[in-house]
C-alpha cells in the first residue's frame, strides 16, 4: 500500500480480528464501551474545535454529545478528538495566521485515523473554513455543525450586539463613555456561549458550510444554547451515516457551481467581505480558482435580500423566522444552481420547494421586477489593485465616485501613533490608507481595516471616510473600506509606491480602485516596503509559501491536484 492508501483506511480496521483490530476494540474498551459497541459500524470521528481560549466555539461539547446520540442511534461508533482551535480576539497577530496550520491539523487527523467519515465542529471566524480546507484534502466523507449564535443582550434598554460595540470602543477614544459605563458594557455584552450576533464571518462561513453540502439546511442561524441547535446536531450525527452510506467525498462538493452559490449567498446576505479570501482557499483545495471576473460578475447579477445588522436593523433570528439560508436560496432561485446538492442528498430545488416558507418580519426582502441587482459585496480592480480588492457596500455608498487625497500610515503602530493627533495633515475628503499589513507584511492579515475616523473629525461629526488597506475588516464592521488589495504593500504591490498627497479615485459603479499619478513617474519610485521576517518553525514556512488573497491566502503546496505528483497550481 502506498503512503497515500494507508492515511485512507478507514474504520475497517474495528472490525478486522487480526492483531490491529484488536489493539484497535481493545483500547477502546479500556474507556469503557462494550465488546458491542466496539464493533458499530460506520466509525465516524468528531472533530472539534473546543476550547477555552475559543469562547465562540466553548459550547460545542453538549453539540457533540448530542451529534453522538445521532451517531449511535444510526448503528456507528462515534469517536471524539480535538485540533487546535483560533479565535479572533485571543490570537496574536491574528487567527489567519494560523488558519492554514489548523486546517492542515484538521487534515492528518482525518486522514490518518481509522474512521470511515466525521462530523466538524466548529465556529468562529477561521475555524470553519479550515475544517472544510482539512476535510476536502483528507477527502473522507464529512458533515459540520456550527456553533451558532450567543443570545443577544441588553443595553440601555435596546438589543446588543457584537457591530455594536466598535462605536462603544469609538466613543471611548473620544472620552464619550465613562469608566464605570464601560465596565457594566462589558459585562453586558457576551452573555453565552456562541460566535458573533450578526451577519459577521462566523455566521457567514456557517452559511457557506450549508450551501455547499457540509450542514444542514436551516442549521446556520438558531442560537448556540438552544435547543434547536442540539436537535440540529443529533440530526446531523445520523445524516454523516447516511453520508457515509452514499460514499460522498467533501472534494465531490467543491463544484463551480456549488462556489458560485456560495459567493452569491454572501452578497444575497449581504456578509463578511472575510468569505472571498475563504472561498478562494477551499476552491484552491479542489483545484479550482475563482477569479476577479467571475467574482465581480457574480456580485453585479445577486441581489442584497437580508436586512439584517451590521447592514441593516433585523437580528438574526429575525432571518431565523424568516427561513434562514433555505429562503434566501429561494428568494435568489434566479442566479444560483439549485440542482447542487444539500448534506441530505437531495438537491437545493428539491429542499426548498418542500420546506415551509418563514415568517414575513422584515429580515428577508424580494427586490422589485426590473430593478438591477445590488449586492452588498463589490470585487475592485484598477491599478492600484491590480489581482483585486474588496468593499462591502452599503445603500448609501452604491453609486459613488469618490476621489481624495491620501493619508498614509505604515502598519498599526504608526497608526495608533498618529491617528488621533491634531498636528495630522487630514480633513473629511481625505482617504486613509494602511499597508504592510497584509498576509505577508502583518504578517497574517490582522482586522485592522477598520481604521478609525481621527479623533479631530470625530469630534466635527464625520462618521465615515474612504479607508484602503491590504488587510482585512472584522464582518461585523461596517464603512467605506476597500479591503485585502493585492498585490501587498509588503512584496512590491501598488500600495507600496504610494506617497501622502496622492490623488486616488474609487468608482464605486464600475469597481475599480486607481491611482491617478502618472504612471511613469509612480513606477520610478522607490516601493515603501514594511514586512516582518520569520527565522524558524511555522513563521518561516508562511513567509515563504503563503500566498495573495486572490488565491485564498492558502499554501502554495496545499493547493491544485495533491492526489499524485503532478506540479502544485500556482
């Protein structure tokens, strides 16, 4: 047997009656289980992402025991193990940078264990995509339960959510929320278990995870604590039998079509610009690209239909009672391919034509007949992006040309040194730009994007201004930021050769990003290049195989056709 057939086998080895299947019942026995239950079939493992320092993800030990329970009652042995689990707020420089680690974690644990398929458990923001990146390269068959949504709390008598508090942490640089309104904040803002409130990335990916044929329909949006999620998650424990049953292989699902879905299910709910680079990467794991032009005619063809924060006034549960991510794909029926297949095995068309339609509440609109769609997400090109960049576009941005004077800052230390000086040469029509803080430069990508509005202005009452960057934006925010512009600034992209007082112009309608210096003179400069440099261990395998992020921000080696020695796509 080849290197590559060994990491396959499966939980045949349970019940082979040689010396490792009886190494394999007799460990297992050891815990406790029956000469029975040692001998279940299928062997399906669940692999979880729990961890403390991951309170997003801290509830999912009663969704796998209750993912168990499906398991058992379909007649499998379930078995349990752990990867190493990311967070945003509790990783430094950032949970991206780790993402690829996890999920190649998440594949030797697949593809080396003797299970014949497993149900992923995870969350927040990088821990689904890099289970689904570790499970289409494991290639075994698979299934996910997310963590859902925490509750939404209360302040000051109104909903609380996570896109609330970057204006609390705003208002707070400014001296307009006191010390003791800011210790009652904090105990008021996270109240359970779960990922991000709003239609940030955690949700986002969650929906992703259902529209590709990873998680039940209906499964992205009831809460982390209900009692929903826990039916949902022994519903799933049942449906990875049947998956196994079928012999359907997670790289099977990573179709065109199936992505194209996806992309447009992001700008359908109008959320996290973080799902582009995410999308890439799990596209690149089947050998797939996606591509600017494709990506920016698919966002000019889908229309925006969730009304739900950070973009707009409803909760999600609103959307919830509404049908979730099942009547979204029936409100956008016109420009996604219904015949890709749900966990289930049946095809999207033939769930939503036999699922009940949700409540009427506001959360989920139909756009007007003849009206141009408007999605919420924008893919830019131009000189100064010339392998794209990302805006999340709200109503009143859609349309707008905008030309302004930059404002340079190299990387976050600058930044913070400088941004809320009353010496700093700015004013309302002035666009701020951050670099060298890209997936190389950061490195990582921190969500730092979301540069805030220099104190002076504040206190004037400018709320907004044009920001670009190559990072990224936590989903929950909201602004005119252009994102992940690539080339970065940190490997010789455009956004190195900018210099303070330049004229660039953003064209909002035709997405594209330039920069309107000439462009003889722009290339005789000298590139403003910032970048940390790795000596050892992982830091140095990312600065050396970490790509852009219109190739997902993936490792060069983990992409393309890694089923024989053919040369790695790049």
């Amino acid at each position: 047997m080849s290197q590559r057939d060994l990491k396959q086998a499966g939980g045949a080895l349970f019940s082979d009656e040689g010396p490792d299947g009886f190494l394999h019942r007799a460990f297992q026995r050891g815990r406790g289980l029956s000469e029975g239950d040692v001998r279940r079939n299928p062997v399906i493992g669940i692999c979880s992402s729990w961890s403390e320092l991951n309170p997003c993800n801290a509830g999912l030990r009663d969704i796998s025991a209750a993912v168990k329970r499906g398991i058992e009652a379909s007649g499998g042995l379930a078995l349990e193990f752990p990867t190493i689990s990311i967070s945003e707020p509790y990783t430094r420089p950032t949970s991206m940078y780790l993402r690829n680690l996890m999920s190649m974690d998440v594949e030797e644990a697949i593809a080396t264990a003797p299970i014949d398929g497993v149900v992923l458990l995870g969350g927040c923001d990088k821990t689904v995509p890099a289970q689904i990146m570790g499970a289409v390269s494991a290639d075994k068959p698979a299934a996910m339960v997310t963590a859902g949504p925490r509750e939404v709390s209360c302040w000051k008598k109104a909903p609380l959510t996570t896109d609330d508090v970057w204006d609390a942490i705003d208002r707070r640089r400014l001296g307009e929320v006191t010390d003791a309104e800011w210790k009652q904040l904090e105990g008021a803002f996270s109240v359970s278990v779960g990922t991000c409130n709003v239609l940030g990335t955690a949700i986002t990916m969650a929906a992703i995870a259902e529209v590709l044929g990873f998680a039940l329909p209906g499964s992205a949006l009831p809460g982390a604590t209900s009692v929903e999620r826990l039916a949902l998650a022994e519903s799933t424990g049942r449906t990875i039998v049947d998956v196994v049953a079928r012999g359907v292989r997670p790289r099977s699902l990573i179709t065109r079509s199936a992505l194209e879905n996806c992309f447009r299910m992001v700008c359908a709910l109008g959320g996290s610009a973080n799902a582009v680079i995410h999308l890439e990467a799990i596209a690149g794991r089947a050998g797939i690209t996606l591509g600017v032009d494709a990506l920016q005619r698919w966002a000019n063809t889908t229309p925006n239909v969730a009304r739900v924060r950070p973009l707009g006034p409803h909760l999600l549960s609103d959307l919830d009672k509404a049908g979730g991510v099942p009547a979204v794909m029936r409100t956008i029926a016109d420009v996604v391919d219904l015949t890709t297949p749900t966990v289930t095995g049946r095809s999207w068309r033939e769930h939503i034509d036999s699922s009940e339609i949700g409540e009427k509440n506001g959360a989920l609109s139909r756009p007007e007949a003849g009206t141009k769609p408007k999605g919420a997400l924008r893919i830019l090109s131009g000189n100064l992006a010339p392998a794209g960049a990302v805006l999340k576009v709200s109503d009143d941005l859609d349309g707008s040309v905008m030309r302004r004077k930059v404002v340079i800052f190299e990387g976050v230390a600058d930044l913070n040194e400088r941004i809320d000086s009353d010496d700093l040469d700015v004013d309302a029509d002035s666009a701020l730009v951050l670099r060298g803080v890209g997936i190389i430069g950061a490195p990582g990508m921190p969500e730092v994007g979301h540069i805030p509005i220099p104190a002076k202005l504040a206190r004037q009452g400018v709320t907004d201004m044009l920001r670009i960057t190559d990072a990224r934006m936590s989903g929950t925010a909201t602004g005119c930021v252009v994102l992940h512009v690539a080339p970065e600034s940190a490997i010789g992209g455009p956004l190195a050769y900018l210099r303070d007082g330049d004229l660039i112009e953003l064209d909002i309608p035709n997405q594209r990003i330039d920069v309107l210096v000439d462009e003889s003179l722009f290339n005789r400069r000298t590139p403003e290049i910032h970048r940390s440099r790795a000596t050892r261990g992982y830091g140095w395998m990312f600065e050396k195989h970490a790509l852009q992020p219109d190739s997902g921000c993936d490792f060069d080696f983990l992409r393309g056709d890694f089923s024989d020695d053919s040369e790695i796509e790049r």
